[in-house]
C-alpha cells in the first residue's frame, strides 16, 4: 500500500530538480468509473519544447484542509478537494472538452499545486516568473468554477444568446452601438418563454437567471491568480459543473443584459406587466455580477492585444481580488503588466510591499498607490503588517476590508472606490519626484497643505434607517451654513466660498461620479443626466428633511416641501428657482456637454419635485443608494476654511494636503516631526487643479 505524502514535502520520485525553463506536465489516466481514483503521469518537458501544446488549469485552491487522494506515477498524493474535482470532471467530459476547443495534440495538462514543488521556495520563484509565459502562450485554458446542480440552466441561457448575437448582426450589421440592438431582435425572446417565466409566493423568481447568479458568485471570479489565467491565453473554457461554457459567450450574454437594459417596459409588449419588473431585477443583479467578474477580465484582455500592456497601477485597480498569501496579491498579476518586479519568496510581504512602492515610483512615475494605503489597514485589519509604513498600501487587508462578508467597525475604504474616478487634484503642479530614503521607511514628496481639519463627524453606519442618515446629514448642512454665514473669505468658515452649499452636498454625496458609471466624472455627463440626478438628491434631502421634523415623508405636498425645506439650503422656492439654480447653484460648473435649452427650467421648485418624483424614480432610487452607502460608511469633516470632506480615517488636526502627482487630496497627521499618511479624500474645491492656485 502507498503511503500518502503531504503535498508541501518534496517527493525525490516525483520533484526531481528542473532545468531553469523547465516544468512539469500531466496527463490524464482514462477511467470509466467517474467516483474512480484519480490517476496522472507527471512528466518533466522543457517550456520551448512544448509551449502551446499543453492545457493549463485554472482554479481556485480551496481549503487546504480538505483533500482527497490521488496517485502521481504510482505515489499517493493529497490534493485539494476542489482541484481533485476539476481534474474528475475533466475525466468525464475530455471527449467533449477536445472537441470543443479543436484540440488534435495529445491531451496534457498543467495545474500548479502539482507541478510545482511547493516545498521547494526558489524553484517556486522561477515557476511564478514562467506563469506568465505558460499561460499567455497556451490556446486554451481549462478553467474550474466549482459544482453547481443547476449549472445546465446558466448555460442554456449563455448558449441562447449566441442565435441573438447572430440575428443581430444578420439585420443589422453596421449598428455599433450595442445598446441600440433589440434585445428580442428576430423574436429571439419570444422563442424561450421559460427564461422570463417567475413564480413564487413571496419572492417572485426564475430558476435561469437565479442559476446565472449562482455561476457569477463562484470564488473563482474573486482571485488574483485566477484572473491572470483569464486575461492571459487566447481562450478560456469553464467548466461550471457539467456545462462547458467559454469566455466568448459570456461577452455576447453580457452584450445581451446591456441592450435589455437599455431598452423600455414597451419595448416588450409581449411580457405580462406582472413580469417585467422581475425580470428587470433579475437582469440588472446579473449585470451587477458580470460586471465584477467579467468586466475587468475582458478590459485587459483587450489591452493585451495592444502594444501597452497594463503597469504596476492594475494591482491597485484589482485590490479587491482576494489571494492566500499576502504577497500573491502582486505575485499574481506580475504576468499581466509591463514591469521590473520579480516575484521572490524568500521575502518577508512587509519588504515586498515596500520594494513595490519603489518600483511603482520608478515605472508609473506617480504617488496614486497612496488611493489603497489607508490608516485603517494599519489598526483594524487581522491580516495586518506590523511595521509597514504608512504610505505603503497593505495589498492583503485591502481585499479584507472590501469582502462583503467582513463589517469594518467603523469605515469604508475611500480610496478604491476613488481610483477609477479619474480625479486631477495635483493637475498643473510641478512634478519634484518624490523619493524614498534608504531604510525604506520616510517618503519625501512635494505638495501644498491646503487646510487643516476642524470638525469630525462619524460614521452613520448604525443610523436606525435611510431617512436618519439623511437627517444627520442634513445636520452637516446646517453646521456648514451656520460657520459660512460667520466667516469671509481667507478666513476660518470660507472655505469653498464661491460654491453654493447644494452644489458641494451634491457633489460630495456622489463623489463626483456618474450615477451609472463608475468611470465617468460627474462633469462630464450630459446636463439632462446631471439636472435630473442634483434634483433627484435635492428631492431626497426633502424627504429626509419632511421625517427629521416629524412629518410623513410619503405625503407629496410638493408646495408645502418647497416652502419650509428650501429656504434652508438657502434657495428661492418661488419663480426665481430655475434661474437661480442654473445660474447661482451650479453656475460655475462647466459640463462637458452643452447645456440644453429645455434643461432645468420648471416654473418654481415645487414644479421641480413633481417633475423629480414623476420622472425620475429610478434617479431617485440610485442617487439614495450611492449617497447613502458613501455617507454612511465614510466620516465626514469640515476644515478650518469649512471645505467640506469625507474620508476613511480622519481627526482633527488632520492636514488636507494635494501632493504633486497624486490625483486626490491626501489627510497627513503630524507626528515625531513628519507626517503621518491617514488616506486620500474627497473635497469639493480641491479635486480638479485648484491647489495650483494657493501657490504664491
């Protein structure tokens, strides 16, 4: 009998030592008993002899604790159970598996937990630094999204929206613009009655679109390495319990969501009333999981196809993917960008991630790596760094403290939601490069103190409601107004002076970001979208304002909210309010597109909260949603000057500060005679260049 090696311990049968570009390969034993024993051939090759001509595996470890066993040339081995499952599975349906991918080579296979000896830290380095060329020269990738009973359903589904994609382009083949395909182009929906058939008592559901679900919250979409093994080969094929589903298909499926979103509930005369609304959820919370599992992937893969590969920022970028080893969440990504930085295991990830900030200066030639290191991560985080410095992101909480299973005490880090806003705080300030000195612990950088913080108030995490956040926010407000009316420009309480209050409330609610696309600046939206999204906030902050004094919120009395709410922001609630909010709220702000001659124009404000509340629901419903979960979550502050900031961390005494070449304001704490990195923030007044300005 065999006795079963632990897969940590090198195994002089199985890891005899490889040629510096070596590696090692698998192959398969055929068996007709799918519960049968797991058996491969592993074999030495070098790379070049062999590239492209072999299958790598893609997949998530899964708990080390839970292994089967299996036998590598006549010896037992533990493996993890998830990746004994991939390998059963690819048993079963190999046949299938060939056919689909047009696989003519003899079936061999790569799966790193096997491949590598894992015991052995310098041929782990080497290994790692091949990954990027095993993967990005393979033409397949067999990917593992794990079991899932109902996974015949998802792909059914996907399978379907390959006829859609075809009829499309055979009625229209010059109509570039996706979302102005009819997503039941050539009666494509009416042909598949059970995709949008739900039933329930309570909860109204659908068993396709609730086994779509299923497959986008498979961890596999959530790891740093796996990503890389996405982006990389020419072709990834999921396995996603017994359906074959490859990465095409779920572009055409995300293509298909897109055009049904964008279309209205008359665009589908053919579905009950009683549907739509489901079926519209159903969608959008499938959108909302493509987006973070498939979104990404195929942005890169796209770039790859260009002569500029991504730089060290996507490890920023990709913080939240999750990954064992702390240091993996840059080891992970090195075969995808254009960099220096080698993968080293026999450092420490303190050192590791002070080395990349190095590198990150030298390549990138920026300070935004500051966005992801928090003083959060410093003081809350399990997975913390003990010693690292606090302007060196720790890359292992990060993915901590945005897991959706994890409540943070008392915070939200800011400074990932920031990094795809495209902000410009430091724009036209002189670049002095920053530097760090040789014990890695102090990084000089120039930049202007803008002001320093005055007030703090907390988190409303634990407000009883929606309408209570709205209410202490509204107190914000009134404290922001109260100390504007007692100070006068240069002086403590004018800060942000030319900015009517609404202006800043809005744009600090919303950080400065479209309602429906994270990338897009706020000032770059068309003025219908902007109007009706500040209108909807200014019919929320009323509603909020109505439950604060005791009044029921649901009551429209659009007049009566006008009279007593608007007077407070300081805004005319008569005739005058069209002109006055084009002109005096948001008279400054200069959209990217022009404003349009019927935008903004009501007769007076209560006109203006009909009109809101009439034809802006959903506006309604998102700017609630995004206003909430930032104020919520985040503390807000007021500086000396009465800027008015949200943060991750922040207390007074704390300097708003726009360093050269960091594209957010950053909270600096004074300490032993330097400063201390707190995180980026957000400040109206501070986000687009005008730091250039405080400079004499």
């Amino acid at each position: 009998m065999t006795a079963s090696i632990d897969p940590t311990t090198a195994i002089p049968s199985l890891y005899r030592p490889l040629d510096e570009h070596g590696l090692r390969l698998l192959e398969i034993c055929p068996s007709e008993d799918s519960d049968s024993q797991i058996q491969v051939k592993m074999f030495p090759r070098l790379f070049e002899d062999v590239r492209g001509q072999f299958i790598p595996f893609s997949y998530v470890w899964g708990d080390a604790a839970d292994t089967e066993t299996i036998t590598i040339n006549g010896v037992s081995r533990n493996i993890t159970r998830n990746l004994a499952r991939l390998i059963r599975q690819t048993r079963a349906l190999l046949p299938d598996i060939l056919a689909r991918i047009s696989w003519e080579k003899p079936a061999l296979f790569w799966a790193d937990a096997i491949c590598i000896n894992q015991g052995d830290i310098e041929e782990r380095n080497r290994q790692v630094q091949l990954m990027g060329s095993i993967y990005g020269s393979a033409p397949t990738v067999i990917a593992w999204l794990g079991q899932a009973e109902d996974s015949h359903l998802a792909a059914s589904v996907i399978d379907a929206t390959a006829a859609w994609l075809k009829a499309c382009m055979e009625k229209n083949p010059d109509v570039d613009e996706i979302e102005r395909q009819d997503p039941n182009c050539g009666g494509w929906m009416e042909r598949y009655p059970a995709f949008w058939s739900f039933s329930g008592d309570i909860v109204k559901s659908n068993p396709y679109w609730g086994a779509l679900y299923t497959l986008f919250q498979s961890p596999y979409w959530k790891r740093t390495w796996t990503f890389q093994e996405m982006v990389l080969p020419a072709d990834v094929l999921f396995i996603s319990g017994s359906a074959l589903i490859s990465f095409d298909s779920l572009i055409i499926l995300m293509l298909w969501v897109v055009a049904f979103l964008g279309g209205a509930e008359s665009d589908f005369s053919f579905l009950d009333q009683e549907t739509y609304p489901h079926l519209r959820i159903a969608v959008r919370n499938t959108q909302d999981a493509i987006t973070f599992s498939i979104l990404s992937p195929f942005d890169i893969r796209e770039q790859l196809a260009s002569p500029q590969r991504p730089t060290l920022a996507l490890v920023s970028a990709l913080g939240a993917l999750q990954a064992s080893d702390p240091r993996d969440k840059i080891f992970g990504l090195l075969g995808v960008v254009d960099t220096q930085f080698v993968a080293d295991y026999n450092k420490p990830a303190l050192q590791i991630y002070c080395e990349f900030v190095s590198a990150w200066m030298r390549e990138v030639q920026d300070l935004n790596f500051l966005f992801q290191a928090n003083h959060m991560y410093h003081t809350e985080g399990s997975t913390g760094q003990p010693g690292l410095p606090s302007w060196a992101p720790n890359w292992g909480a990060i993915a901590w403290a945005l897991s959706a299973d994890v409540d943070v005490s008392s915070t939200f880090p800011i400074g990932h939601k920031l990094l795809s806003r495209r902000l410009k705080a430091s724009a036209r300030l002189i670049t002095d490069p920053a530097h760090m000195s040789q014990s890695s612990r102090i990084l000089t950088a120039t930049g202007v103190v803008c002001d320093e913080v005055e007030e703090v108030y907390p988190t409303w995490k634990h407000s009883p409601g929606v309408m209570a956040v709205g209410a202490s926010f509204f107190n914000l407000v009134q404290r922001h107004t109260d100390r504007s009316r007692l100070g006068s420009p240069g002086e403590a309480g004018s800060g942000c002076f030319s900015r009517h209050i609404f202006q800043i409330l809005f744009r600090t609610a919303l950080e400065d970001t479209s309602l429906f696309e994270n990338q897009v600046h706020l000032l770059q939206c068309d003025s219908s979208n902007f109007h009706a999204w500040a209108i909807s906030f200014l019919s929320w902050l009323a509603i909020c304002h109505r439950h604060d004094i005791g009044q029921d919120p649901s009551t429209r009395d659009f007049h009566g909210t006008a009279r007593t709410f608007l007077p407070l922001l300081g805004i005319p609630p008569g005739p005058d309010f069209s002109r006055f909010w084009r002109e005096e709220i948001f008279g400054d702000v200069k959209l990217d597109e022009p404003e349009e001659p019927d935008v903004a124009r009501w007769p007076d404000a209560a006109a203006a909260l009909q009109w809101s509340w009439e034809n802006c629901r959903a506006e309604l419903n998102s700017v609630q949603l995004q206003s909430l979960y930032g104020l919520a979550h985040c503390p807000k502050f007021l500086t000396k000057k009465n800027y008015m900031g949200v943060a991750s961390s922040v207390e007074v005494g704390d300097k708003v500060v726009v360093l050269a070449g960091c594209d957010a304001p950053v909270l600096l704490r004074p300490k032993d005679g330097h400063y201390e990195h707190i995180g980026v923030c957000f400040v109206v007044g501070l986000m687009d260049g005008e730091a250039r300005d405080m400079v004499d």
